[in-house]
C-alpha cells in the first residue's frame, strides 16, 4: 500500500453535493429554468471515478450546486468565492455514458416545493377544525364508524 496520499482534481470550479453520496462529483454543464412563481429545475451533467452511482443512491436525496467565481480573471480574485448556492431534492437521475476512467451522469435538481407536484391526495379544508378535519378524513378514506 502507497504511503502517498491521494491527489484529487476538478475542472469545475463549481461544486455539487448529494447528501449519502461520498463520490466526487466533477460538474461537466448544467442548465437552469427559473420564472416567478414557479419552482427552478436544473439539469447538472456530471462526471465520476465511481461506476456504481445508482439511482436508488440520489433520488430523492437533497443535494446542492454551489456556483463560484473563476479564480483571477483580471480582478485580482485569488480564491474561489461563492456566487450562488441551490438547495433542494434530486428528482432524476441518469446515467449518461461510461469511460474506464469515469461515468458521466445527469441529475436533475429541484426545491423540495416541487415535489407536491407528485401528490395527487391534496385538498382544502376550509371553516373546519382540526378534529373535524380529521374525523372527515377518517370516516371517508378509512371507513371508521365511531361516535
């Protein structure tokens, strides 16, 4: 075993990070939609030395995509500064093609708002309290009979 530590590298001088995931991930491109009103979704092409990134180890995870200024274009910036960070919950996940030296991925990064968008038990219950509410709901999608 090689007592030299191991030297890790990007291009990328932005970051992203998936909570359980302990891979590097190198981003390649990504692409955004953002509008008023309207959850931003953001397409992240990525690389990794880990072959086995599976979609049960994103999806649905939170995760991150830190935006940094390049270092030194002129400014006399001498370290990365962050810019911009999106939070939010991976919402798909594919993998792209593979090299022997890495995988190339693709996520899809949206708040946790946007998730209820998968939801199709919504409703709203107005001029009713909390027990009446929840008498309502258990009567009716449960078939409990009781007082």
């Amino acid at each position: 075993m090689s007592s030299n530590p191991t030297i890790i590298f990007s291009h990328s001088h932005h970051l992203l990070a998936v909570k359980g995931c302990e891979s590097a991930l190198d981003v390649l491109a990504f692409e955004g939609d953002e509008a008023l009103s309207t959850p931003f979704s953001y397409r992240i092409e990525f690389t990794s030395g880990d072959h086995a990134i599976s979609k049960e180890m994103m999806l649905m995870k939170a995760a991150s995509l830190t935006l940094q200024a390049p270092v030194d274009q002129g400014f006399g910036i001498k370290m990365q500064q962050v810019v911009r960070t999106l939070q939010g919950v991976v919402s798909g996940f594919e993998r792209l093609s593979t090299s022997r030296d890495e995988t190339r991925y693709a996520l899809t990064l949206r708040p946790r708002l946007a998730l209820l968008d998968r939801s199709h038990q919504n409703a709203i219950y107005q001029d009713m309290s909390v027990p009446q509410i929840v008498e309502k709901i258990l009567r009716e999608r449960h078939s409990m009979r009781g007082q």
